[in-house]
C-alpha cells in the first residue's frame, strides 16, 4: 500500500503546441485541484511541461502559467530532440521530487479522467499503470490497422509491448529509478518500461481527436519510430537474415546438382531467364541483408557515443535546479 495522498507530477512533452495549451493547463488545474479535495495528491504535485525546442510561442506560455500558479512548471530543452527524449527528460527530472509521474500528450488525447483510476492502482500496490485505449474510433483507418499489425509483430518476436498502449502511463519513483539505469540512447521508452518489472495494471480510457493544431508525427517519423522501436527489443531480424541465408544455401545445392544433371544431358545453353532471375533476387536479398545487419550497427555506433540524450537549458517553477 502506497501512502495518500501522494505527490503527483504529470509529464506534459511539448513540441509547438501553443494552440493547445490554454485548454490543457485548465482542463489539468481543474484536474488537480480535484484530486486535491480527493485527498489523492499533495499541494507540492505539479504539472511538468517539457518545451521540446518549439519554435513557436510554447515556452513563453509555460512560462507565464507557471508564474501565475505554482502547479506548472517547465523545462526548456537546448533544441528538439523528439518526444521520447524530451519524456524521458520530463519524468528523470520529476522523479526527484515526485513519489509517482504520470507522462502524457499535451494535445488532450489522452483522456485525463483516466488519472484518478491510474492513482488508485498505485496506492493499491502498482508500480506501473499503463494506459490502454479502449477503441481507436479517433485514428484513421490506415493509422489503427497499422498500429494494430505492429503491437502483434512485436510481440511475435518476443518483444513485451502493452497491446494499445502509448506513452499515457503512471510509473512510481521506484520504477523510476530503474529506468533511470537504462543508459541507451535510442530510446522506445514503451519498450524499456516493461523491461523495468514490478507490479503493473492497465486502465482502460477513449483516445480522443487532438484538441487543435497538427499532428507532431508524421508518417515518416512515425515509420522511423516503429523500426527504432524493433531494433531496440529485438535481435530477431539478423537471425531471420541467418536463417534466409541458409535456405538460399540450400536452394542452391539443389540447382547445382540441377545445372550439373543438365550439363550431361547436353542442354546448357538454354537457361538465361532463370540465370537473370537468381542475380536480381540474391543481389536484392543480399542488399536487404546487409541493410539490416547495418541498421544494427548504426545503432551500435549511436550507442557507443554516449551522447547525452537531452540538455535542459533552463527551468521553471521547480524548487531547486538539480
Ligand atoms: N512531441 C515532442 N517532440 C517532438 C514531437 C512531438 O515533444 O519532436 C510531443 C507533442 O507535443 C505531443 C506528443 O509529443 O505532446 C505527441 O505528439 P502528437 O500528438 O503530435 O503525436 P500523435 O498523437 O499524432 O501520434
Ligand atoms: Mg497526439
């Protein structure tokens, strides 16, 4: 049993958004103020907006809410470096004065009634809460089978995703601190926090249209994502390019003896077709191959570097700068 009420931060990342940070910080003030009289959160909890290098009017507005109420804070990163690192920027620095961090969209997707529910799970025990979507009505037609095709090939190969879940969650300060030693650079945090362990429930919520203004993830980010998001969990892809190997291999043991049984029966000059086709198919293969096996080392050489994955340039509305 976790104690209550508890200091709740809630982890907003936020990449040009200022069309929908009006309703957001009212709609979470309304929120929190509630689960205050609920007795479910202290006075210290605290919205967290992370400005992921906008270039629009975003960090002005974190700015000045958190001036008019000591509920929001912000963090302003150096430059843009996508929502996984500015989330993760978020919750690492919430976890230092916060007992529980919930992360979540700023565009109101996230449908934010699903926090008390996330909160009762924890003060029953949970160290994680995964926000799940109950239907995606709101996404396009190509969008939803796409996602849902995705969820089962990762778990088809071995990779411990939450069917339907995005990044909406609640993570207790322990939890935390084992994501905390996750050093990776390419991050896939949906991944990672299930790799984490404890305790963990799911709460069932309706994702929503965005609020205003335009989606921060278009196709080609998203693909990229969604092969980060592989190559991140799994290795399976060089053993598929190992076990392509071996059947090609095999293949060609049976055109060998093939070739050589024509060979003797006097044919050998017919055969350009076939001959045309093995060059374009094992060039193609071998090409793919190598491409994959390359992704990994692309990643390994990321990894090596050590780069630092966010830079916080300033602060606001945090006690202290730690
Ligand atoms: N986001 C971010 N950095 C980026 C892109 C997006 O911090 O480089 C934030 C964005 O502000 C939003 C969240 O990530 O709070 C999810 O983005 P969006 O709603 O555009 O994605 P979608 O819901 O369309 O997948
Ligand atoms: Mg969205």
């Amino acid at each position: 049993m976790m104690n209550r009420p508890t200091t709740l931060y809630t982890v907003i990342p936020c990449y040009n958004e200022e069309e929908v940070l009006g309703e957001t910080s009212k709609r979470m003030q309304q929120k929190y103020a509630d689960l205050y009289d609920k007795g479910m959160i202290t006075q210290n909890s605290k919205v967290l907006f992370v400005n992921d290098g906008s270039k629009d009017g975003t960090w002005d507005i974190i700015c000045s809410l958190s001036q008019q109420n000591t509920c929001f804070a912000g963090i302003n990163l150096s430059r843009n470096r996508g929502h996984q690192n500015a989330l993760l920027a978020g919750i690492l620095t919430a976890k230092q004065a916060a007992d529980v961090v919930i992360s979540m969209d700023a565009d109101l997707q996230d449908d934010i009634n699903a926090i008390d529910e996330m909160l009762e799970k924890y003060f029953d025990g949970c160290d994680v809460v995964y926000g799940v979507r109950s239907k995606r009505e709101s996404d396009t037609f190509f969008k939803r089978t796409t996602a849902q095709g995705y969820y089962k090939f990762m778990h088809r190969m071995g990779a411990e995703v939450v069917y339907n879940h995005a990044d909406y969650r609640l993570m207790s300060r322990r939890a935390l601190e084992g994501l905390a030693q996750f050093k990776e650079v390419n991050l896939f945090l949906r991944g990672m926090v299930p790799l984490v362990g404890y305790k963990s429930d799911v709460v069932y919520y309706e994702r929503g249209e965005r609020f205003a203004g335009q989606s921060k993830y278009p196709l080609k980010k998203m693909l990229s994502f969604a092969a980060d998001g592989i190559t991140s969990l799994s290795t399976d892809p060089i053993r598929w390019v190992l076990k392509l190997g071996a059947g090609i291999f095999v293949l060609s043991l049976i055109m060998l003896i093939y070739s050589v049984v024509r060979w003797a029966t006097g044919h050998t000059t017919s055969g350009w077709a076939s001959l045309m086709c093995s060059i374009w198919v094992i060039g193609g293969l071998t090409l793919i191959s190598i491409g994959v096996i390359g992704e990994y080392i692309g990643k390994i050489y990321m990894e090596t570097k050590e780069r630092p994955r966010y830079i916080i340039e300033s602060c606001v509305g945090l006690e202290e700068r730690r």
